[in-house]
C-alpha cells in the first residue's frame, strides 16, 4: 500500500506536452493557473456556475473547476492562451470581441471567448442560437449585446460554408 495521494498527468495543453504528478482531487483550473502559470482562465464562481473557466478538452467546452485534471490524461486541453494564431496574431472572435466593445472589465472575456469558438464550431450562428449557447457564461458588467455580436461576425464564414 502507497502513501502516495499523487496521479501522473500527461496530456497536451496548447500543443505542448505536460507531464506532472497532481492531487487526484485537484480541478483541471487548479492545475491550469497554480501549476502551468496560464492565468486566462480565470476562477469565478468556483462551482460551474459561472463560465469564467471554460477551457476545450479535445475540442469540447468544459468548465474546469468541475473537471479533475486527471481527466485530461492524453488528451488536448485548449486555453485561451492557445487560441492566437501561430504568428501570435489575434484569432478573429478575439478581434470581434474588441471591434463590439464585448468587454468591459475583462474578466469573465477568456470563458465567454472560449464557449463562443464552441458555438461557432458546433454551428448555432443565429443569435438566438448564440445566446442560448452562451447562457452558462455570465457577464457581470451586461456586455451581452457586444458579446453576441462579435460570436456573430466570427461566426460569418461558418454561416457560408467557409
């Protein structure tokens, strides 16, 4: 028997390949901010609630205070730090999200950026659609209208097929 509390974890976040030993118990967020130093994701409500942690997990949406980081063992975990282009330039909802003032104080920016490029990729491009997919992210400063705005235009090329 092992006094050991600790699991490997082992996955690619950003393109990069991680390997550490984390508390089974520790969330994906902890390990994310505490441990790899990628502070975009913010921590919000803590509970699932909120948004504000919302990373990708092999290109799904999750809210990662609730997932275990062991969960993440070989899989691809996305950050908002691994959205930019590969020339570090914008990625375009990241440009959309500045051209409709879809931010205020920028807190809850990285989560709602996240689940905007999941609504994209998953094809609700309406802005019914967009709300709907959008209502687990809150904004406290109500910067909603720029938000679904800037999911709209990003959501452009995807409306035409592109």
């Amino acid at each position: 028997m092992t006094d050991d509390p600790t699991a490997e974890l082992s996955c690619t976040v950003n393109g990069q390949e991680v390997r550490l030993q984390v508390d089974p118990r520790e969330s994906l967020l902890d390990v994310l901010r505490e441990r790899l130093v990628l502070t975009g994701t913010k921590k919000g409500c803590d509970q699932g609630h909120c948004g504000a942690c919302t990373v990708h997990v092999d290109g799904r949406r999750v809210v990662s205070c609730l997932t275990p980081a062991v969960q993440a063992a070989g899989r691809e975990v996305t950050t908002i730090e691994g959205v930019a282009g590969p020339d570090g330039g914008l990625h375009p909802l990241q440009q959309a999200f500045i051209d409709h003032d879809a931010l205020q104080c920028g807190y809850c920016t990285p989560g709602q950026i996240m689940s905007g490029l999941a609504c994209i990729a998953e094809g609700h491009t309406d802005d019914d659609q967009i709300r709907e997919y959008l209502s687990g992210n809150i904004c406290r400063c109500g910067a909603y209208v720029g938000i679904v705005a800037a999911v709209r235009e990003a959501a452009g090329p995807a409306r035409n097929g592109a």
